[in-house]
C-alpha cells in the first residue's frame, strides 16, 4: 500500500524539528517502505525506509550513482561541478583512488595520538562544566571533532577557534544568514589556500599534504579538488560526530537505568558507543541515482528519480534490531547504517568512535549523573537529525 495521500514529506525540515519522526518512519517500514515521496512544491523521490533496502542500494554502486549528488535540496550546478572531483560525489574506480589518498594520514599511530591529545582536551572542557552549573552541551561536542579535523589538515592549535567558529556557521548553525554562511565559507577557501601554499613549500604528514603529493588517474589534483575534498572532511567530520555526541548524552538523560548500566560497563565503553551511533544516527540521508530502472523493495524506480535512504529509519528497522526504536546500551553489536555501508563507508568512522569512545569514557567515569536544564531545541533539517540546544547540568562523582 502507498501512502502518499497521507501527505507524509520525509523532505520536510520541520517533521525533525518539532515533529515525531520515529513514528513516521516506523509506519513507512510498515505499509510503504519503498516510498514515493511527493513534495508539496513540487517534485519528488523514492524514500527507503528498511535496513535490507537501505544497504542493497548503498553497496550497488554499478546501478546506483553518487554523481548526481548525494543530498537532496542540493544545487544542481555545484555537484556538477564538484562530480567526479569530490570524494563524496565521485563512484569507483575513481573514487578508491581519492578515498586511499586521503586515508593514507589515517595512520594507527595517528589515531593513537589523536586519542591522546583528546583525553587531555575533553579532561580540561570537562573540568569547566563538572560544577552542576548549566552549560550549553552543543558548544562542549562541537570542540571534539573540529580540534581532530584541524589536526588532519594540519591546522595549527592557534588557529583552531577560526576554524571553530568558521565551521559551526557555514556548515552547522541552522540560525545562521545566507550571507553569514557564504562569508564564513569564502573565509575557509582562503585559510585552504594559505595552508595549501605553505605545504608546497614545507609538506608535512596531514591531509593536505597528501593530497599534493598525490595523483588521481596520474594527474596532480588541482587546487580546487583540494579544497573540495577539505570541505568534504570538515563538513563531514563535524556534523555527525557533535550531534552523536550531543544525541547521545540526551538518550542517556532520558534513561538513566541506561546511565547507571553504562557507568558499570567501562571495558565495555565501545558498546554503548556503538549504541549511541545507532540511535542517535545523525546523518539523515543519502541520496543515489539508478542508472538503468530497477526493482527495490518490489518497486519500479525508473533511470534518474532520486532514491533517499533514510539512515535513522533502517537503523530502527526492527527486523535487524530488536524493539530498536528502545536505547539499550547492552545491545549486543549490529550492523547498523550511521556511517552508512559499501564503497561510501563514511572514511573518518574509525575516528569517530575514537571521539565518542573518549567524551563518553571520560564522562562516565567523572559524572554520577545529568540533567536537561532548559529547552532542547532540535535542528530544522532534512540533512542532520540534531541539535541546536542543550541546555544541561552535568553532576560531578
């Protein structure tokens, strides 16, 4: 059965600001998990609800193109533009080819690093909020990844609040002008160039210069393709982390048997990461394009309709996860979708669970307890399901 005379429009930015898009996605997997979302101005797209779908059209890169974007409400000229150049945007054999250039800075020792550093920054953010007095949990979890994506591209410490501020207004704040988001990226296009110049002059072991170094099909890639794919790590790297982070001590807030059981787990601090990850799931969709028409789900989709799998409903799908819409922290490990699957696996998920093993480990360890201190405001976004506000009191032991 289809449901589109329900008027549902999983596009809508406020079904996740205000709405219960839980529920919705639940019905979908029920009666249309294979959906023809038509939007009320116009347009539509084929939304996929259920796990099984959900992975089948991520892996299937031959069928399913990410050269036609990988968002919905994206410009069409600019992924064009950026198609076949940026990582994200860019399928097989190519894309393998910039995915190694940029992984190669993903050493172990790296991260073994990484881990350290972030112990000793998430001790002293967290000495500032342990006093019970309410702080904005927002501003704690957007510093984690963006001092782990300036270590990457080789940002020095100095210029780390810059790239702060920069990239919570181009990228992340929902609250932010067009004009303040254009001029806070235009700023970040600069700050690439001075970083690029000074690595061709003096490499280094980061992202950037690597990416100089490197070749794709046995051509040098242009500096444009350079800041593209800086884009792509920061954009990338910061969203999702901050929100799971923030998702993340709310699911714990909200269920405290949940709290108490994984403060008395702390060898097992990669399972409720993992959990958090799942529940919080906070990139929203990815759009692909079929090539040829196909069957999914038992539905037709015909050459070029966009197809939107919608990550947090397969991770919730309850044929791969037991009473999934629940926050279990002793669930054992499953294959969820966060970090999507197949040749687009999100390349920085290894650090990821670095950040959030090391916010919660720590948290867990120092804190007996927290509690919403004012109004949680989520964003108005079909892209992140997370957060604008949270307002909490974090208990010392």
């Amino acid at each position: 059965m289809d449901i589109a005379a329900d008027g549902i429009d999983l596009a809508d930015p406020g079904l996740y600001a205000t709405g219960d898009p839980e529920a919705v996605w639940a019905a979908l997997r029920r009666s249309s998990p294979v959906y023809r979302n038509r939007r009320p101005g116009g347009g539509e797209f084929w939304a996929v609800t259920r796990h099984a779908d959900a992975v089948r059209v991520m892996r299937d890169s031959a069928t399913f193109t990410s050269e036609r974007g990988m968002r919905l409400d994206q410009n069409p000229a600019a992924v064009a533009a950026a198609a076949g150049r940026l990582m994200i945007v860019t399928d097989p054999p190519r894309h393998a080819q910039i995915r190694r250039l940029i992984g190669a800075v993903f050493t172990p020792r790296r991260v073994a690093r990484l881990e350290h550093d972030l112990r000793a920054l998430v001790g002293e953010r967290l000495d500032r909020v342990l006093s019970g007095e309410p702080c904005e949990f927002t501003d704690f979890a957007a510093v984690v990844p963006v001092a782990v994506i300036c270590d990457l591209l080789g940002v020095p410490v100095a210029d780390r609040e810059f790239m702060l501020h920069c990239t919570r207004v181009a990228f992340g704040d929902s609250g932010a002008s067009e004009m303040d988001r254009l001029a806070a990226h235009a700023s970040m296009l600069d700050y690439y160039q001075e970083l690029v110049d000074e690595r061709r002059r003096e490499p280094g072991d980061d992202v950037i210069s690597a990416m100089l170094a490197g070749t794709v099909d046995g051509i040098a890639l242009t500096d444009e393709e350079i800041f593209l794919n800086c884009d792509g790590l920061v954009s990338g790297g910061n969203e999702t982390t901050r929100h799971a982070t923030v998702g993340g001590l709310l699911a714990l807030i909200r269920h405290p048997h949940q709290w108490r059981l994984a403060a008395g787990l702390p060898g097992r601090v990669d399972a409720v990461v993992n959990e958090i990850l799942r529940y919080t799931s906070p990139a929203m969709h990815a759009l692909r394009t079929p090539r040829t028409d196909v069957e999914v789900g038992g539905r037709r989709i015909r050459a070029g309709e966009p197809v939107a799998v919608w990550l947090p409903s397969a991770d919730r799908d309850e044929v791969v996860f037991e009473r999934g819409d629940e926050f279990d922290v002793t669930r054992a490990a499953g294959n969820h979708v966060a970090f999507g699957v197949g040749p687009h696996y999100c390349l920085g998920a290894a650090l990821a669970r670095v950040e959030l093993r090391v916010v919660f480990g720590e948290l867990l360890a120092r804190a007996r307890g927290a509690e919403v201190a004012g109004p949680v405001r989520r964003l108005s976004s079909n892209l992140i399901w997370g957060f604008e506000s949270l307002p909490v009191r974090i208990n010392a032991r």
